[in-house]
C-alpha cells in the first residue's frame, strides 16, 4: 500500500514559489524540498511548458495520478519559468531579456561533456598553471583570463565587436569536488600552458605578451589569420602549435625566440620561411638581440642572435613555400624537418643547407613539387652526416639521380619502404609510388631472390648444359656437372650454380641425422676429418649436445652463409645452441609410431658446423666481414657458457675487436657474473691447451667492443655484485677509447640493488649535463630489486623500465599513467 494519498480527479493548481532561490513541493502531506538551478529531467516535456495556467481537469478519473517524480520534474520546470519571468522586467510574452533583444551577447549553455565552465577554468589554472580551454566554441580568448590572472582588462577585438558574457563563478558549496574554493594570492602560480584548440578564434589580444611565462602555446584547429606582433615577446616558449589556421605570415621576432624547440606551422597558407627577418633591418643592419623596456616595471625581452637557436622539430608541411622563399641561415640543432606538399620549385640550395646540419636525423619531402634537378650534382662535403630518413616520395625524383646525388654520404643507403626504424648507419630513402611494407614482406622478397638456383653469364663462346644438381649441404655449394667437350664451332653457355636454401629437416634427412646413430657417425666422421689434416690433435671434436674446448677451423665454415649473416644491415645472427626441450612442439618427423613420451625435437644442423660457446669471438674476427660487423645476435647460447677470444700480445694495447660492432644480444645465455674465458693459444709457444680464466663478464665486454651502443643482457643470472661502479662507468660513460653506451637491457635477471647506478647518478647532482653520459634507456623489468634509490630521478633517461620487481613504493600508477618522466619526478621529489 502506498502511503502517499491519492488527489482528486481534479489536479490542484501549482502556485509560483514566493522565492526564486529554493521551492517546497508539497506532494501528499511529504514536503519535498529542491533546487531550481537544476534542468528538469521530466520524461514529459509537454508538461515542462506549463507557467502558472492551471492545468486542465482530468478527462477521464482512470487516468493515473503524478507520481513522485513527475511531480518533482514539473515543479522544476515551473519554478524555473517563475524564476525568468521575475528578472524579464515585466515581458509576459518573453521567457528572458535575450528573446527580447537577439542580437544582445548570449550567455554561456552548461557544458555537454560534464566539465567546468570557463570562467571556473580559467580561476582553477591561478592554482595549476595549466590552462584547457580546448572544444569550447570560442570565438576569441576570454577577456576574464586577463582580468583574473593580470588584473586588466584587455582591449576589443575587431573580430569580435560583442564578446559572449561569462557567468559568474558558482558558489563554493555547489562546485564540483565539493569545497574546493578559488585559490588565494599567495598560492598563484604564473600561466605556463595554454590550451585553445579546436574553437573558432580569429584573432589574439596583443595583451597575451603579458603572459611571460607560458612555455606551451596550442592553437592548432582555429581560424587564425595573423598574429599581434608582440605574440613573440613569449620568449619563455618550447613548445607552439599553429596548426590548421589560415596565417599568411607569422611576426619576424617569433624567428628569434630562444628556448623554442618544437614549432607546427602546417595547414597554413604561408608563403615565406625569412628566417633571418629579425636580425637585419630594412638597410641590412643587424638588429639588436635585446629590447630595452619601455618602463620601470617592464622586463627587458632577450631575444636570439640566430635563428630558433633551440628549435628540434620544425613541421611547415601543407603549405605554400617555394624554395627560393626559405633563408639559407637555418636553425643549427634541427632533428627533424618536414616541408611535404609545399610547392618548393628549384631546390638545390635549399638541400645544400639541409646537408649541412649535422643533427638532422629526418627530412621528409613528400609531394612537394621538386624533381631530379633539385639535389645538387656534388656536395661541398659528404652531407646529412646524421640522416636515418629522407623521403622524397610521391615526387617527380627517380631512383638513379637519388642515388648519384646521395653517393657522398657516409651511411649506407636502403630504398626499401618500411615502418621499422632503419638500424644504426643506414638512411632510408623513399623515393617514388610510396608502399609501405612490413618487415616480414621485405624478409620474404629477400629470401625468394635468395632461391634463385642459377644464373646464367653469357660470353663469347658459350654451349648447353645440365643444371648443377642439389647441394647435399645448407652451407656448401654442389659442383657442376662437368660439360661435354664442344666443337669449334659451337658456341659455350656458362651456367653458374648458385646456392640452394634447404630447411633443416631436408639437411637432417639427407644425412640421417634424424637417429642418434646418425649423429654419432656424424660425429665420428668430423673427428676423423680434423685428425687427417692435423687440425683437431689434442681437442675433441665439436658435437651437437656438448661444449667443445676450442672450436677446430673446420667448424667456423659457413659463417657468411645467408642464414647467418646479412650483408644490408651487418647483421650476424648464430644459432641458438640450447638444449631440446621436452615439451611438445610441431616439427616434421619421419616415423608415424606414436612415442612412449614426449617426443624430442631434432638437433640442428647448425650445431655442427657453428662454434658452441656463447661468444666465439676468436672465429667471428676471422671472417671478411668483421672489420664492419654491426650487430651481433647470441641469444639463447647456453650449452658452452664461455667467451673464446683470439690470442693478443700483452704487450700490445688492448683496442678491442669488431670496431664497428654497435649492438650486442647475448639474452638467454645463463651467464653469471663471471664467465669462463678461453684465450686461444700463441703458435709460437708451443702450448696445446688454450689458457682459461674467469673474468667479471661487464668489465669483459667494455673492453672487447669499444662501440658498443646496445647491450642486451636480459634472462641470464646477473647480481648486483656485477653493477659495480667502476664498471658501470667504464660501460657506459664516454672515454678516449669508448663511444658510450644507449642501451642497456637487464630484464630477468637476479638484480636486487642498484647502489651503482645511484653512485654514478652522483654526478648530476647540481648539473644536468654530464658530458660522458649519453645512456637513453635502462630496463630492469623482472628482477628482485626492494628499493629505488631515489638518486635515479636525476639521471636524464628516456626509458626507465622497473615493473616486475619487489619494490612497493613508488606504486605502479606513478609510472603507468606518467610513464618515465613522471618516475624518474617522483624519484627527484624524494632526494632530500
């Protein structure tokens, strides 16, 4: 039963309440008090519309009665009528002021998206700094910004003759976050970020100099067509957007702020880039870096002496810039430059200055209107000596002259199109139809041009012959079949053999090794192999499930093979010499009897012919292509946990091997923090066993490749007692004989304190910049560490990856939603 009496067929009359601010509704003998600022939620709308008329009987005493939230919509509804037409002056036919005057500023609608209104934006940012005004439909940037963060008010616009009126704050208690009140005097904090994308402003006030301190300016997506010229007295900017706008040209002194470092002027209808505009007059005098001030009060604006001095990203793409409308004095520290779709013409000037910036790691030209003729015939030095991508597609540029114009520069060059990073020391180049490929696709044509069986030279004599038949072996080439003898009078036809791929399942069963006798007669046969040319006395043989002391000459064969070594990007990758695994896997097999267990993979054939310790650098130095060897891939080489190093005087100086060796993988090898070293013996000392000895393995590696740029330790068993500081230094840190480390990997292994890095850290204190260190990712996932010293925050890292370990303060939402920097922030809070 309800409690709430039924009313009469007849509905009572709602009286208007007597105060605008609050209403009873009486609904029953319930008084039910609400709030009239609220919209009516009423799912009637008709009913919403009723004023003060009382409502029409009943037709019909079945219809049912207003339940308690009809009630409530509808006296909402009517309080707030009551609520306009009390402050309408006297207009019974007009719900407010602004029906009665249309062209009257409107006022501000309650957000959509549940956030603040402008007014309560702009007074938070007193607090944070930080300003969003972003998808608000602003047709300029509100006057109370300046009226409550400068106490002034700004003057009109021309654009904007009545600018819409704000509504006043809400009160305290009413305010989302309940009791949050406007922050005091002494709790202000200058406006650093600035947000107002995506609105309708077409014009700035040239009061916005005021804001000193901004360092971020976004205001991509508005419909901007110039600028005040005192918009480049910001000179505290890094970061400006200018995106998607309608600007024609930008103010000369925004070419000469100091601390800019990323610039976005794309989407744009410029047709200019007058870098040197502010440092030379109308008479070619060169203007003052330093603006006095025009009063007391007036801090004096410093400006650059050359352009952009700091400027690392520059996007002028979607644009309309010729070349010959760029100056040749361009900002010295670009890393990436984009200029896509500009109408550059003749630009061979224009690419001489682009070739000389020595940082410049991304030059992107994308349907830009330039051909052949815009790259310079010769260089006045080898250009883009820091160059990874330079793209040039979609242009009327071909692959040859690309190539004659590029032939100066010192990287290797790749014209595959790709969306991976090309590794160190190659620039990738994308000229014509731009298709984009992944790495699998170009790994395949790179294999089917691999299985070519023969090539075919003709000469000046030349006659028919068979095919070469099928290698018996992955890394041995078969002969030919010796041709019959022609007559003079019959011309030869040289076919030259050219490797066959085979899997490792076709080799195995070529040479039955798919049984274990097979691979004992395997075994059997390579021992006597060595003992018959006196290569292998005193030392077993290497075998497929055991180390071997030192690895004999004839087990090096086959290095250079394709499997192996890639020739494009210096890449040598040996095979992993683990155990076989019990678990089940999908390999092929011979036999059709199901196995009493589970069964065991084949041993490869790599095993045989390939060194098994982890790291056998005394047979990789061996080979043609040492001396340029880049990347070095060792993964999951754990059967022979040992280095084997070639011989090396003592009294020479020690320089290290692979001099262009750049990254190391050695992931899954099960080292520790010693590791056996085999020195391979001298000849002249008659000694039949190789030396042995147990080296710190870091220090070890410091010393072997003087390059080294990336280091991938992950998944072995490295402690604490290896990260010692002196070897972290002679690791990572620059020296006469070391080009510092980037990358060190130490996923997965047993590392429980970091009281090296936190000394080496030392260094930062009170200085930023330590010439040494170039280090930009660190990844100690997966450990056992209990403690983050909070001397890490100081080291400038770009990557900093510690999820895994044991450790519970800082909590995992400090780096998930702040990511590395936001870490690497906390850590420096810490430091006391």
């Amino acid at each position: 039963m309800s409690r709430i009496p039924q009313p009469p067929s007849s509905r009572p009359s709602l009286k208007p309440p007597s105060t605008p601010g609050k209403t009873r509704i009486t609904t029953g003998s319930t008084p039910i008090r609400t709030r009239t600022q609220s919209t009516p939620r009423s799912p009637a709308p008709a009913r919403a519309k009723v004023a003060s008329q009382p409502l029409p009987p009943s037709p019909a005493p079945s219809v049912p009665a207003l339940s308690i939230k009809e009630a409530i919509a509808l006296k909402r509804a009517e309080a707030k009528k009551a609520q306009e037409k009390a402050g309408s002056g006297g207009l019974d036919n007009l719900g407010s002021l602004e029906d009665a005057l249309p062209d009257a500023p409107k006022q501000e609608e309650d957000d959509l998206l549940g956030r603040l209104t402008v007014r309560d934006t702009i007074e938070r940012a007193r607090s944070t700094g930080s300003l969003n005004l972003a998808t608000r439909s602003l047709v300029c940037l509100p006057s109370a910004l300046f009226e409550i963060h400068l106490g002034l008010t700004p003057d009109p616009l021309t654009s904007v003759p009545q600018e819409p009126v704000l509504p006043p704050s809400e009160p305290t208690s009413s305010r989302r976050g309940g009791g949050q009140s406007k922050a005091a005097w002494y709790e202000a904090q200058d406006l650093t970020v600035l947000k107002a994308w995506n609105n309708e402003i077409e014009e700035l006030q040239h009061e916005i100099s005021l804001f000193g301190s901004l360092k971020t300016v976004d205001l991509h997506k508005n419909k901007l067509a110039s600028l005040p010229n005192t918009f480049a007295d910001l000179t505290a900017l890094t970061v400006l957007d200018l995106s998607h706008n309608a600007l024609t040209s930008v103010p000369d002194n925004l070419w000469a702020l100091p601390e800019l470092t990323t610039l976005n002027l794309s989407h744009n209808q410029l047709t200019a880039l007058p870098f040197n505009a502010p440092f030379v007059g109308s008479a070619g005098r060169s203007k003052s870096a330093r603006q006095p001030s025009g009063s007391f009060f007036t801090p004096t604006i410093t400006r650059a002496t050359t352009p952009l001095p700091h400027l690392v990203s520059f996007d002028a793409s979607h644009n309309k810039i010729s070349a010959t409308a760029i100056h040749d004095q361009l900002p010295v520290s670009l890393t990436k430059i984009d200029l896509s779709r500009n109408p550059l013409g003749q630009s061979q000037q224009l690419l001489r200055n682009l070739g000389s910036l020595k940082r410049l790691r991304q030059l992107r030209l994308e349907h830009a209107e330039i051909g052949d003729d815009s790259f310079p015939s010769l260089f006045s030095s080898a250009p883009f000596p820091a160059l990874r991508v330079l793209d040039v597609s979609e242009t009327q540029v071909n692959l040859s002259a690309a190539q004659n114009a590029l032939k100066q520069m010192t990287q290797e060059l790749n014209f595959d199109f790709s969306t991976e990073e090309p590794p160190m020391g190659v620039t990738r180049v994308l000229v014509g139809k731009r298709i984009i490929k992944e790495q699998w696709e170009l790994e395949l044509e790179q294999r089917a041009k691999s299985r070519v069986h023969t090539t075919v030279n003709f000469g000046d004599d030349w006659t028919d012959t068979l095919p070469p038949p099928r290698s018996t072996s992955r890394t041995s080439t078969a002969s030919p079949t010796p041709p019959p003898k022609a007559s003079a009078a019959t011309p030869k036809k040289v076919i030259q053999p050219k490797e066959v791929q085979k899997e490792a399942w076709e080799i195995e069963a070529e040479q039955g090794l798919l049984t274990e006798g097979g691979k004992r007669r395997a075994r059997a046969a390579a021992a006597a192999a060595s003992s018959q040319a006196g290569l292998g006395k005193g030392s077993p043989p290497p075998t497929a499930d055991g180390p071997s002391s030192s690895p004999s000459p004839s087990t090096s064969m086959g290095l250079s093979n394709p499997q192996y070594y890639t020739p494009t990007t210096q890449t040598l990758q040996l095979p992993a010499s683990a155990p076989p695994t019990k678990s089940v896997g999908h390999f092929r097999a011979f036999s059709v009897a199901a196995p009493s267990s589970f069964p065991k993979a084949p041993a490869r054939n790599e095993d045989l012919v390939v060194p098994t310790p982890s790291l056998p650098l005394s047979t990789i130095v061996t080979q043609p292509f040492a001396s340029t060897l880049r990347v070095l891939i060792l993964a999951n080489r754990r059967l022979d946990r040992s280095f084997d190093l070639p011989s090396m005087p003592e009294s020479a100086p020690i320089s290290g091997f692979l001099p262009c060796l750049e990254e190391l993988d050695l992931e899954g090898c099960n080292l520790g923090d010693l590791v056996a070293v085999h020195h391979a013996s001298d000849p002249a000392s008659g000694a039949r066993t190789p030396p042995r000895s147990s080296e710190l393995i870091i220090p070890t590696l410091s010393k072997l490749f003087p390059s080294l740029q990336t280091l991938n330790l992950s998944y072995n068993g490295i402690t604490s007692s290896a990260l010692t500081p002196d070897a972290l230094s002679t690791l990572i840190l620059v020296s006469p004989h070391r080009k510092g480390l980037r990358h060190l990997r130490l996923r997965g292994n047993k590392i429980s304190e970091l009281d090296g890095f936190a000394k080496i850290s030392d260094s930062f204190k009170g200085n930023r910049e330590v010439p040494g260190w170039k280090m930009e990712e660190l990844d100690l996932r997966d450990n056992e560490i209990g403690k983050l010293p909070p001397e890490l925050g100081l080291l400038p890292l770009d990557v900093f990856l510690v999820d895994g370990n044991t450790f519970r303060v800082p909590q995992r939402r400090v780096w998930e939603r702040e990511g590395t920097k936001g870490l690497l922030s906390w850590l420096r809070g810490r430091i006391e």
